[in-house]
C-alpha cells in the first residue's frame, strides 16, 4: 500500500470540493504527466500516483455516486494511457484537453 500523498485532502478537504475542482485538479496531474512523460520518468510516475490518489478520492465522494460509472471510467482510461493506449486507444494529450475545461470551468466559478 503506498503512502498518502495529498493527506490534508484525504482528511476531508477534498470532498468540499466541486465536481469541476476536483477533475480539474485530477487534470492538473494529467498535465504534469503529459510534460514529464519523455523527460523525467520519476517526476513522471509521481504524476500518475497523484493523479491515480486523487481520481480514487473523487470516488468515495458520496456526492457522486450516481457519476461513479463516468469517474471509474476516466481512470480507466487514464491507466491505459499511462500503459500506450493499446486497450481504447487513449492518449495523455487527449485526457489533458479533456480535464482542461473542468479546471477551466472551477477558475471561472471562483
């Protein structure tokens, strides 16, 4: 089991959070991942671990319960672009522009 690594969010901070803050914030670790894939695989992998950490928080969040088949298959798809894309043909580019307008929309609505 790995350790926690967003600790003041797994403590509760995170399930006051918006739908769009916290895809936009899973986003946010997409994109870190997307710039460090072919540069820095450390800085890579820790990308996806908080990325992975924070897509598992969004999914005990019992406000989303009736979201949990779209959220479960964001990760789902997030793992296979991690791994090349080879199961749905998904790539970090395309989760990036994806998750951009959820945390475009979480900017917009502070």
């Amino acid at each position: 089991m790995r350790e926690i690594i967003h600790k003041k969010l797994a403590e509760g901070k995170w399930f006051h959070l918006s739908l769009c803050e916290q895809l936009g914030n899973i986003g946010s670790e997409i994109n870190r991942a997307l710039h460090w894939k072919d540069k820095d695989q450390n800085n890579f992998e820790r990308a996806i671990f908080r990325a992975l950490e924070l897509f598992d928080l969004t999914l005990k969040d019992p406000r989303w319960k009736k979201r949990l088949k779209e959220i479960a298959r964001a990760r789902e798809l997030f793992c296979d672009a991690i791994t090349g894309g080879k199961e749905y043909k998904s790539s970090l580019r395309d989760l990036d522009r994806y998750f951009f307008y959820y945390a475009f929309c979480a900017r917009r609505n502070m």
